[in-house]
C-alpha cells in the first residue's frame, strides 16, 4: 500500500534525488557485482579482477571479464524501473539521477546527465596516459575468455576498463555533484542499493541529516531502513510505475 503523504510528496517535489544500485540492472538480467562468478572466472573472487593489481597481473584475463561483463550489458534491455525514473525527469523540475551501476541502461532508457559515481564499461582508457580508447567492435560477442586488452593509440600502454576499481577514489566531479544534490534536494529516492558500498552509501544520510523525506525502494531491508521515511518492500520494477501513475496519472 503506498501512502497517501508519499504520494503528495512525490507530486511536490521540485528536486528528487535517485540513487540506483545493482538491484536495478539485475531486474534486467545483469548480474550483481558479487554475485557467484561462472566459467573462466569461477575460481577468482570478483574483488581480484576489479584493482589495478590484478589487471597488471593478467591483463588479458581482467579485460575479457569485463569484456563478457560489457556484452552482457549491451544484450540487456531498460526495464520498467529504468523507463519510469525517466519519465519522472520529464514531471518533475528538477530530478538528480545518481548511480552505482557501471552500464548505460538508464541512459538508454532516456534519462540524461546521469551521475555515474563508478565508472562505465563504454569508456575505457589508458593505464598510462588515461586517454580515452572508443570499442570498435560491431557485433558483441559475450564469450567466456581471456581477451588481451586493445593497446593506446597515444602512448601504447594497455587500455583498461573505464570503471572505478578497488583502492580508486570515486570521479572527483561526479562525486561533489552528487553530494551537493543530496545537500540541497526537497525528496531523496533509493533504489535497489544494500548500503554497503562506501562512500556513495554516504550520500543518503547527508539528505537525511537536513530532514530531506527518504523513500526506499528494495525487496529485502538495508542499512537504510533506519533513515527511511518510506519502505517499500519490493521490486524497482513493479513499484515504480505504480508511483508513478498514483502520483501523475491525472496530469
């Protein structure tokens, strides 16, 4: 049952906030960055082959992860979570997407200027020079194997995923645009995120600590029960368009 103050606060919010985690992709049959690894990698732990450690260690072994990681993303679809935070940007003034997720899906699903505070697999670069490399392949090809990573075009060191690994600071640019929405916003969104990924779990009790109303959108609970004004227990994609449409279908 979805309240009737979540509701109002949905319909009057000048900026809501979004902050999406694993959950959302899964939804689209993305595989959780922890979930049990198959194949080639089933013997490695993923936190192995998400450092520079590891990529130095066996270049060709990390690329082809996330190469089979990246296919995986670019076989998905946006599900109705994706489409409906989109449409939401389009009701209210101001909406600040914030995301764990390292694929383009929201993007694709039609939302712009996403905060993506982990990197993306589309934008690889180099180790070196950190110039960005553009994939070149046409068809994706989601094999299980080691790929030994492209080459830079620029100073010939080895092309590394674009996303943020073990040990990195987050983007300093998306990390303060993010945190400055969470300071300033009137409604705050979490969706599909456990809370146990720092620093971005920071981001929620910035708002909280200013009384901005959390909503919290997850089929299990989380660190964030706690500071939540609103639970609700369930999938992003099932719960989203229902918000949606009791809050905007008469507009």
């Amino acid at each position: 049952m979805i309240s009737a103050k979540l509701i109002d606060l949905l319909k009057q919010a000048k900026h809501l906030v979004i902050l999406t985690g694993a959950g959302v992709s899964a939804e689209s049959g993305i595989p959780t960055f922890r979930d049990a690894l198959t194949g080639l990698w089933e013997n490695y732990d993923a936190s192995q082959l998400a450092c520079e450690e590891g990529f130095l260690a066996d270049p060709a072994l990390v690329w082809g992860w996330y190469e089979w990681r990246r296919h995986r993303v670019l076989n998905a679809q946006p599900n109705p979570a994706h489409t409906t935070i989109a449409k939401l940007a389009k009701r209210i003034p101001k909406l600040t997407l914030i995301t764990q997720n390292v694929d383009d899906l929201h993007e694709r699903a039609g939302s712009g200027d996403v905060l993506h505070l982990h990197g993306s697999l589309n934008h690889p670069r180099c180790i070196k020079c950190g110039a960005p490399y553009q994939h070149l392949e046409a068809t994706p090809v989601g094999c299980e194997s080691r790929i030994d990573p492209p080459n830079c075009s620029v100073c010939n060191g080895l092309v590394r995923p674009g996303v943020v690994w073990f040990g990195e600071r987050l983007p300093a640019e998306q990390w303060d645009l993010s945190k400055e929405a969470c300071k300033t916003c009137e409604l705050m969104m979490i969706v599909g995120t456990s809370g146990m990924v720092w620093p971005a779990a920071e981001l929620p009790y910035l708002a909280e600590r200013l009384d901005v109303p959390i909503i919290q959108i997850n089929p299990t609970d989380t660190s964030f029960n706690i500071i939540a004004k609103f639970n609700l227990c369930g999938k992003a994609g099932e719960i989203l368009p229902k918000l949606y449409e009791e809050a905007f279908s008469d507009l």
